[in-house]
C-alpha cells in the first residue's frame, strides 16, 4: 500500500509540475496559436464522413453476407 501511495504522489507532483509549467508558459506567450473554428468544422465533418462510410459499408456486408459466401 505505501508503494502505491508513493507512485501516486509522484504522478500528481509530476502531473501539478507540468500543469504549473504549462500555465507559466502560457501566460508568458499569449498568442499560442489557438486552432481555428473552421479547422475544427473540417476536422468534425471528415470524421463524421468516414464513420458513416464504414458504417453503410458494415451494414451491406452484413445484409448480403450469406451471397458474398459463393464468391
């Protein structure tokens, strides 16, 4: 049990060091380059794209499954 509570301290020490890191850098250049709206329209509609093509795709060779056998 002490083993495990010592691994836990050092992750929530290393996991607080990189958050404090990440906010004094942060505060230090403010322009960090944020991703646009659009970008993450694209990124959204490309994804939902693909997952409704593999989904249709799935559903076909489900339904015709027992006549793709013969092939």
């Amino acid at each position: 049990m002490t083993y495990l509570a010592a691994r836990t301290r050092r992750a929530v020490l290393a996991l607080t060091m990189r958050l404090h890191a990440g906010v004094t850098e942060a505060t230090r250049r403010p322009d960090r380059g944020d991703i646009s709206v659009t970008t993450v329209i694209i990124w959204v509609a490309a994804i939902t794209g693909a997952v409704l093509i593999a989904g249709t795709i799935g559903v076909v060779i489900a339904k015709y499954n027992g006549q793709l056998n013969g092939l």
